[in-house]
C-alpha cells in the first residue's frame, strides 16, 4: 500500500524564536526529511492566519494568551498571534526538504474559526479536501509528523483514523506545547482512536 508522510506545520513561528515556539521544534528538522525518503508521497501543512483572526488573544480585548473562550464550535485556546499570512514567522522553516513536497495544504485562513486537524476546521465539518487528495491517489497508510504533537498532529492523526486510514505518529519527529498535560491527553485520545503511536 502506497504510503504518505504528513508533515504538519514545521512553520519558523513554532520553532525556536518564533511567536508561538514549541520547545526542540528545530530538533526534528532532519528526523522528517530522513523519513521522506520512505514514502511515496509528502503533503505539508501550513498554518495561514488573518491578521483578525478569531484565535489570536489580541483580538479579544483583555485576554490573555493560553486563556481560554467558547466560540460556536466549541472551546479554543486563545494563542498568540502567528503563522499570519505573508509573513516570515508562516514560513516554512528554512531545513525542511520543501521540495519533497507533493501538496501544501493551507489551514485556518477563515477568521471565525481556528483549525488544528490537516483534515477539517475545528468545527470536525469543514473539509481541507485533503482526504478526496489521499484517497484519489490510493495514499491511504499516513505517518503523521511535525507540530505541535498535542494539539495539530493529534488532531489530524485523529481525524484520519475516523475517516478509514491507517494512521500513525513518528514521535520522535514530533514536539509539544503540553499545555495543562495536553500531551498525555492527545496520547491517550490517539491510541483510543486506532492511531498507532511509534
């Protein structure tokens, strides 16, 4: 069975030095190029906000960033702002093998709601279309890598073991905010979801 490398988010604003760093981000630059050489195929994720984006806490008078709010979808982490359109922190970071790369595929570019998972918005509805991609191409064993490991890696490994592909996470290709034990928690909410954890 052909296989897929999905590599979410390795954007400079969640590497060291960026807005919104994941501690070792930079760390797994050369594990995922490595592991792109196993696959058939590479897609890329690529974090892409409006400046207004409803995510960001600057947009939400008074808050904080790591506070918490309800939106219509659900509750959301408000995050400092980052990963904005055109700018360098949304750039991928400069040791990632862009070339390899099959597919791009850009999320959280609708200012009302935030998106973690490679495959819908935060509201589990709204398609990226990546899935019809995958599935017209037969790529139907994903190894999911990249940032953060809690909060957009889980949630597309989720999301792809709920829409019938094989899904594992590489995790020493992986990295997390740990957010109030987020991590444990993604872990556990993966395996429970027939997500393979290596």
């Amino acid at each position: 069975m052909p296989k897929a490398l999905i590599v979410i988010d390795m954007q400079n604003d969640f590497c060291p030095g960026g807005a919104l760093a994941v501690s070792g981000g930079n760390e797994i630059l050369h594990p995922i190029n490595a592991l792109m050489d196993e696959v058939d195929a590479v897609i890329l994720t690529q974090d892409w906000h409006p400046a207004d984006h409803s995510s960001f806490a600057r947009n939400h008078p008074g808050a904080e960033p790591f506070s918490m709010t309800e939106m219509p979808y659900g509750p959301q982490v408000l995050w400092p702002a980052h990963c904005v359109i055109g700018s360098e922190g949304a750039a991928f970071h400069s040791a990632l093998n862009i070339d390899r790369a099959d597919l791009v595929i850009r999320k959280g570019f609708r200012s009302e709601i935030d998106s973690y998972s490679a495959f819908f918005e935060n509201d589990h509805k709204t398609p990226t279309g990546l899935a019809g991609y995958l599935r017209e191409r037969d790529l139907l064993d994903l190894t999911f890598v990249g940032l953060a490991h809690d909060f957009c890696v889980a949630w597309s490994a989720i999301d792809a073991a709920g829409l019938g592909f094989t899904a594992s996470v590489a995790e020493a290709a992986t990295r997390a905010i740990d957010l109030d034990d987020s991590l444990a928690k993604a872990r556990k909410d993966m395996r429970d979801a027939g997500v393979t954890l290596r």
